[in-house]
C-alpha cells in the first residue's frame, strides 16, 4: 500500500476537528511520541492530534481514510513491542485526553473508562469501593487502560484471576472507515454471534482505535501473606512453581526473579535485606484472600513445597510496609536491567511444568552465541520475561548473530507447548518471529480479518504481520 504525506490542506482539517491547541507539528512537541519503551527506536509521526471524543476521533479516522493517511494510535508509550511507533509517518493520534472514569457500577460490578485512564488510578479509585480490577502489570503507574486492552496485558495476578481478556465486557471502538461501534455488550455471558469484544483485545491499535472500554470488577481481597523463597539454583526454583499449585494452592502472583536482577535492584534502588551466599534465584509467592487462617494454612503447604526443592531461605513480608518493599524489587527490575546494561528484552510462555527447560535452553543458547541473559517474571502462568545483556558480545556479532540466537530461543519455547509473546505483544519488533510458530493458514486468516475491518491497511501499519 502507497501511503500519502500529510499537506497543508490536510493539516489544516486534522486542525480543526481537533482545534489548534491539540496538534503538534514541530520536531521537539513530536520527540516524545517518536518512541516507547522498546529498546533504542525512534519513528517520527508527520502529526500528532489529541482528540477528546470518540466523534473527534470517527472524523480524523475518516480523513485519513480517505486520504491515505497511516495512523498510528498511542496510549501512555510504556509498550516494549514497538506498536505504538508511527513506522509509516503520518498521524498519530494520542490519546492522553481520555482520561476519565466515566462509571463505577457498585450494583452490577462494572465500570466504564476512558482508555486514557491510567491503570493504577483506576485501581485506587474501585479498591476505595472496595473492589478490585486485579490487571496490574509493572508499568500500572504510567500505562494506560486502552493499552492494556490493546496488547492483552496481564501482570503478576493473572495466575490466579486471568489476563485482561476475563475482566472486558465491550469496548466502544472507532474503525479505520470512522464508524463507531460497541462490540458486544455489557454483561458476563455473551453468545451472540462472533465475539468482537475479543478479537479487538490484543489487536494492538490494527483494527480499530478504542475510545471507552467497560471491564468487570470483583470484590477486593482483604488479607494477603507474600514471601520471598530462595533457591540454590535456577533450575529449582523454577521447577518448585508447578509443584504449588500441584499441592493444591492458587497464590494470586508468583514471580521468578534471578539473582542478578535483585542485586541490580538493590545497587540502583537502594533496597537493602540479608542476600545470602548460595542464593541463585528467587520466588516472590503472594496468597490473598479474606481469612488469614485459611491464607496462612496455604502458607504452610507451600512451604512443605519449597522444602523439598532445596529451598534455602523464606522471608516474610509481615507488614503493609515490608510487603511494598518486597514488591518493589520485583517491579523495579526492568529499570534496573536497562540502566546496567545494552539489552534486548523478549516475552516468551510456556506451560508452567517446561520453566526448569525454558530457562535452562536460554542460558544454553546464550552460551553456544556469546550472549549473557537474565530472567525474571510471571512464574505461575509461565511468562519469562527474558533480557538478553550484551556483555562481551561484539558489536558486529550483537547486530548480526543475536537474531539467530533469539529464534532459537522462540523455537524453543514453541517446542515446549508455549508461544512468542505472553503479555507485551508482538508489534514492530517481533513480527519477524511469528512463523516460527505459525503456518502461512494463520497469516491468511489474519490478513484476511485485518482487510475486512482496514481495506486500506491505513491502521497501524507494519505492526504484527506485514
């Protein structure tokens, strides 16, 4: 598809769908939307526009539409997939206006945002109700919701509550032609022809651009117990995360965590407990509920579980304070990675039991092309994020061998039951991965959805599969 620039006449009616004040043209008011949290990239967009309303939006996605105009959509730009890049030029259309909670329906459990909201604020703002929207990935402080639903976010609590995909009921959603529809509707069953609702979670900004999503909410946990377990290897701490939940316990977040990592966090962050010789890696296990008995008689299996994987030490978090501080080098970790270090971050899944495998493979593969890694992430529903440090590794090699080195780690995982992104998406920077486990049956039903929905392919383009 031939794109075409951005003219003056052009500019002048993005100008006045969404008023002078909300566009931006000169190169510094654009840096910031040339880039997200993926790695070193940087695209510049023509245009950047800051609707305020799903009518403002419907106008600019049908101008664009009839001009050709690619349009990237962008959230809070905390992705690390690339997809909120504008690879193509054009318009970007930023969303930082949607930013309010419209609704929270305390009868029906529900709530309708604005995909602008950021996603800790909202968490505050239904826990104060005393409810709970359990979707918190590491960057809930910054991210928004419309990204969240973009990429099918998780975060540490999906092990036990699920991914974004179980808390969305419907999503009002501008197409690429500037139609606005809601997708399905605004209760917990839905059978009523195809569901999309799902098909647009995960679609990463290809399909349509999301202007108000309406989630489910549950009653908030009032108790909790978090340790921190301590392993002499890798190898047995991983493999004591399947052996948990075989004992009959569903913590609501497990976490892998390397012992590198948690040094880093403590050189940076100034995070400070007694890191004993030995210590190789690291469970972070948090059990919640309302009755402490029970949350503590859970505590005591899982604990008989660690036991018998050679666990070395186990801390507790007793107060609401030491608990924070514990979770703090967990969500600190990518920070810490990315300041020690030239790094590529990949987001792999496998079945939970194939961890010792998977982490086993890539330290392995690391060793055969001269890459160093380091692992950490959702242990409990088998997410690995992995971040591969370039260490000793040549310039030269690090461009040139480090893909091969990556598709070995992705045939890997797909050979161990698993897939290529668990929960950052696929985007700019993973796309040339995806037929490592997909056939050419699985391009063609998605080329062919993406024609139906954007038959000028003007919607994010470049992005999950050319």
């Amino acid at each position: 598809m031939a794109f075409n620039k951005i003219t003056p006449e052009i500019l002048a009616a993005i100008k006045a769908i969404v008023g002078d004040d909300a566009v931006l043209t000169a190169k510094a008011g654009l840096e910031k939307y040339s880039h997200d949290e993926t790695e070193d990239l940087t695209y510049y967009p023509e245009v950047v526009a800051k609707p305020k309303s799903p009518e403002e939006v419907s106008a600019l996605m049908k101008l664009c539409n009839q001009n050709l105009i690619p349009v990237t959509p962008r959230g809070a730009g905390t992705g690390l997939s690339g997809g909120a890049l504008p690879v193509m030029g054009g318009l970007l259309i930023a969303m930082e206006r949607f930013n309010k909670i419209i609704e929270i329906d305390e009868q029906n459990l529900q709530a309708t945002v604005e995909p602008g909201v950021i996603t800790e604020n909202f968490m505050d703002a239904v826990a104060a109700k005393g409810l709970l929207y359990p979707i918190d990935p590491a960057s809930k402080g910054s991210c928004f919701i419309g990204g969240n639903v973009s990429h099918g976010s998780g975060g540490p609590r999906v092990v036990k509550y699920g991914t974004i995909r179980e808390y969305v009921l419907n999503l009002q959603v501008v197409l690429p032609c500037g139609d606005i529809i809601w997708t399905g509707a605004n209760t917990l069953k839905y059978a009523s022809g195809y569901n999309l609702t799902q098909l647009m979670i995960g679609s990463e900004g290809t399909l349509g651009i999301v202007t108000k999503v309406v989630v489910k909410l549950i009653p908030l946990p009032t108790q909790s117990a978090l340790m921190l377990a301590s392993f002499p290897s890798n190898e047995a701490a991983s493999a004591a995360v399947s052996a948990i939940f075989r004992a009959g316990v569903v913590p609501s977040a497990l976490e892998f965590m390397e012992r590198r990592g948690v040094e880093w966090v403590m050189e940076k962050d100034g995070i400070q407990f007694d890191l004993k010789d030995g210590v190789q890696a690291f469970l972070l296990i948090e059990v919640d509920g309302t009755n402490m008995d029970v949350i503590f008689a859970d505590c005591e299996k899982i604990n008989i579980v660690l036991e018998e994987f050679n666990c070395i030490d186990v801390l507790f978090g007793d107060t609401a304070a030491q608990k924070e501080e514990l979770w703090r080098i967990r969500r600190t970790m990518a920070v810490s990675v990315k300041s020690n270090s030239i790094y590529k971050e990949e987001d792999c899944v496998v079945p939970r039991a194939a961890l010792p495998q998977l982490i086993k493979g890539i330290k392995d593969i690391g060793v055969k092309y001269g890459f160093d890694s380091l692992c950490y992430g959702h242990a409990g529903d088998g997410n690995v994020h992995l971040n591969i440090l370039k260490a000793s590794m040549s310039d030269e090699d690090w461009n040139t061998k480090l893909k091969d080195g990556v598709s070995e780690i992705f045939e890997l995982t797909v050979a161990l039951g698993g897939t290529i992104s668990g929960e950052h998406g696929i985007g700019l920077v993973q796309k040339d991965y995806m037929p490592i486990k997909y056939s050419e049956v699985h391009f063609a039903l998605w080329r062919g959805i993406k024609q139906v929905f954007d038959k000028n392919g003007i919607l994010n383009p470049g992005k999950i599969f050319n």
